[in-house]
C-alpha cells in the first residue's frame, strides 16, 4: 500500500498519532538503551560509543526487535506493534505500515549524526601539531594506510574470494584509527605531550584522512556499479584535490569566518553559521562526485584554525551527542550477529574472516610504528599500539558500509569484531607497555 493510501484509509488523526507515538518510542527506546550501556562501559574505562553499539544490537535484529530498519526484512517486535495498536486504535497491520514508511525520518537524524561526528573530528585536528611532528607522522600513517589496506583487501580477494568493492571497502575500514580513545590514555598516562604521543596523535589524523579518501572513493564507486580506471583515477584526484583546497581553506577562510561571526549578534550564531559551512562543503563534496562524509571531515578541517574553535566545539558536541548515539544504535540494530554463531557450520568461513581482519589489523598498525626515522631514542611499539584502536572512526567507515549495502551480513559482523577487538585490546597494551618504563617528562609540543 502506498503512503498517501494508507494515510486516506486510516485516518489523518489516527495517523498522526501513530506516526507521533512510533517515532517518540524509538527515540525513547534508543536513548534509555545506549545511556544504559554507555553508563556500563564508561565505568570500565572503555568507549562509550561501544555501548551504543551493543544498545542497538540488543534492541535490533539480533536482540528484541524493536528498532528494525525495514531493508534488515525483519518483523518488528509484536509487543511494541501491539502497544501503538491500542494506543492509536489502530489494526497491528497499518502500525506495521507506517512503522517502514516513517524509518526514513530516523535514517536522516542517524545521518546528521556521521556528518556531525565527522565534522567535530576534523575540527579537532590540529595541524599546527600535526606539522611539528610532519615527516614521522607522515611516515607512520602511510605505512598504516597502506599495510592494512593492501593486506586486508587482498587477503579477502585471493584467500576468501570475497568480492572485489566489498574487499575493498573492508580494507580501506582497517586504515581508521581513533584519535579520542589513545588521546584518552596517553592523556590519563601523562604521554600526551611526548614525542611518542605526538607522532601517534598526528599520524591518526593524516589516517582518518586517507581513510576517508578511500572510502569516499570506494562508495563512489559501488554506486555507478562498475569498475575501471578512468573513473577511480578521476575520483582519486579529485578526492586529494579537495582535501588539499580544504587544508588552504583553513588558512585562508577560517579569518573571513571569523570577522562574519564577529559581525553575528543574534543568539545561537555559532551554531548556524558551523552548520552553514558544513552544509556547503557536503554539497561541494557531493556535487563532484564524492561521498557527502569527505566534505563533512573537511568543513571540519576548514573550521580549525578558527579563533572560535573552542566555541564551535562547545556549540557542536551536544548535537554530536544526541545525533551520533542515534548513528551507533541504528548501525547495532542492523547487525545479525547469528552469523557469528561457531555452532551452524555455514558460519565459520565468516569467523574466520573475522579472526584475519584482527589479526591484520593489529599486526599492521604495531608494523606501522617501526616505519618511521627519529635522532631522539622513541618507544615505538607505543607508537604501533597507539595506531591500532579503530573505535567511532571504524564505526563510522562501518556505518557507511552498511547505510550503501556494500556489505554481506558475515563481512559486516567481521569488521565488527575487528573494530570491537582493536579498541578493546588497545588500551589494555598501551597501559601495561606505558607502565613498564619510567614515566617520561612531557615535552612541549
């Protein structure tokens, strides 16, 4: 039945209050479920994000259904249909109906969410720091971009024959590395400000880069449906040419930025005039070819030299926080851990891809860490350690994966474990390597 139908056979009252109670119970659902878990895993010094995560998967399909995109061909939750139905005086079938026809709406906040996320960590990438530590660095990330990269990609295509662009896309979500979840350890360990610290800190934002280079590149690719190299050559340089204009940008627009700001008297203009910006270089982003997540990390990126950064932040974060928990959840809902299950014989392949995603993400990213020249006597297994949680990057790179169907269900939960597994193993290492040796002076950076 199609929506205007439904909506003249139902009724616009009853309609309108089904439509207002299905979509206040699923941002009620969300948000009790991810705080809950997020509170848990907080408490063990872990990410938050990963609750999230675990919130959708167990309010999705591999939990209770009750949040079910419709693509995942799941049955929602009969208690929850049930619930709307009396409430609305509604038959559980309209509910049904307008339960798939009203998911888009949550898709678009899940949305907002990745391009807010993406655009707070390119507004956090200092590129002052990034500079003084710029050839380890560069050397560090490169090794780290290419290595899992070219490992896992052809690791997948040779031994599992996976697909070419899913292959792809699975080793470009191994170049990631999460700047917060080391920052947060090297913080808590007094590291921060240390040569080691600074180069890992530098090399992940050039990383998350690259990272999303490939991917907008890969995602492009998937949606025109083939694959050649006129195409992938024109994307790549389209792609390094954006994100080089991006890099002048912040040097040059980020003053014309702030004298318009300065210029602004009207409440929330922080806000609006970040949004505006981060609006334009999605279009921009978008209109040449690439995916609309490059131009969020660039707006991010624009906005960093910014004298109103601090402002910025402290305008964007609560928006990050409602939207990106609505991005993590609504990627947990869709996963169909039962795949993972050792015990059904057709999932083992799966488990096995899953244990050489991980095995090629952490040994790549400690590799990473001995691939750089110092004069000055360097811990570099910290360094290596440092590279390897993926964490919300990886989730992100998953989320993007997941929203463009690029993914098989078992290659989807693979990456998943490979992403829970590096940012669980990560800081566990970083404390008992970090602990061994005598706490360093922090280095001015």
């Amino acid at each position: 039945m199609t929506f205007p139908a439904l909506l003249l056979e139902v009724g616009s009252h009853e309609f309108e209050v089904a439509e207002t109670l299905i979509g206040v119970g699923r941002f009620v659902l969300i948000f009790i479920a991810a705080r809950a878990l997020a509170e848990v895993l907080v408490r063990l010094q872990l990410p938050t994000i990963l609750g999230e995560l675990i919130a959708g998967v167990l309010i999705g399909l591999s939990g209770l259904h009750l949040i079910l995109p419709p693509e995942t061909q799941g049955e929602v939750s009969a208690w929850f249909v049930n619930t709307i139905s009396s409430l609305a005086h509604l038959g559980p079938t309209e509910v049904r109906e307008i339960y798939a026809e009203t998911f888009p709406s949550l898709q678009a906040v899940a949305t907002l969410g990745l391009f807010s996320l993406l655009f707070l960590t390119g507004l956090e990438s200092d590129l002052d720091e990034l500079m003084a530590v710029g050839a380890q660095a560069f050397t560090v990330a490169t090794t780290g971009v290419v290595l899992p990269f070219a490992l896992g990609t052809f690791g997948l295509l040779w031994i599992f024959h996976v697909p070419l662009i899913p292959a792809v896309f699975a080793g470009a979500s191994m170049t990631a590395t999460s700047i917060g979840i080391t920052a947060s350890v090297f913080s808590e360990l007094k590291f921060l400000r240390t040569k080691e610290g600074q180069i890992v800190i530098g090399a992940a934002v050039l990383d998350d880069i690259l990272g999303i280079v490939i991917l907008a590149v890969v995602v492009a690719l998937a949606s025109s449906g083939t694959v050649a190299i006129g195409p992938i050559v024109k994307l790549c340089l389209a792609a390094v040419v954006f994100v080089v204009v991006s890099l002048v940008l912040s040097r040059t627009a980020a003053p014309l930025f702030d004298w318009a700001l300065d210029q602004l008297k009207a409440p929330g203009e922080v806000v609006v005039a970040s949004f505006l910006v981060l609006c334009v270089a999605c279009f921009a982003s978008q209109a040449i070819g690439l995916e609309a997540a490059l131009g969020a990390f660039a707006a991010g990126l624009i906005l960093s030299s910014s004298r109103h950064t601090k402002a910025i932040e402290a305008a964007v974060k609560p928006l990050v926080a409602l939207f990106s928990t609505v991005f993590f959840v609504l990627i947990g809902t869709t996963m169909d851990l039962s795949v993972l299950n050792p015990m059904d014989p057709a999932n083992r392949e799966g488990l096995i891809v899953a244990g050489f995603l991980l095995v090629v993400a952490v040994v790549t990213k400690v590799v990473a860490g001995w691939s750089y020249v110092s004069k000055d006597p360097t811990n570099r297994l910290v360094v290596g350690l440092g590279m390897m949680p993926r964490g919300e990057v990886g989730l992100i790179f998953l989320g993007l994966g997941t929203q463009a169907g690029l993914l098989t269900p078992s290659l989807e939960a693979a990456i998943l474990l490979m992403v829970i597994g590096t940012t669980f193993l990560a800081p566990v290492l970083l404390r008992i390597v970090i602990s061994r040796q005598a706490a360093p002076a922090e280095q001015p950076a």
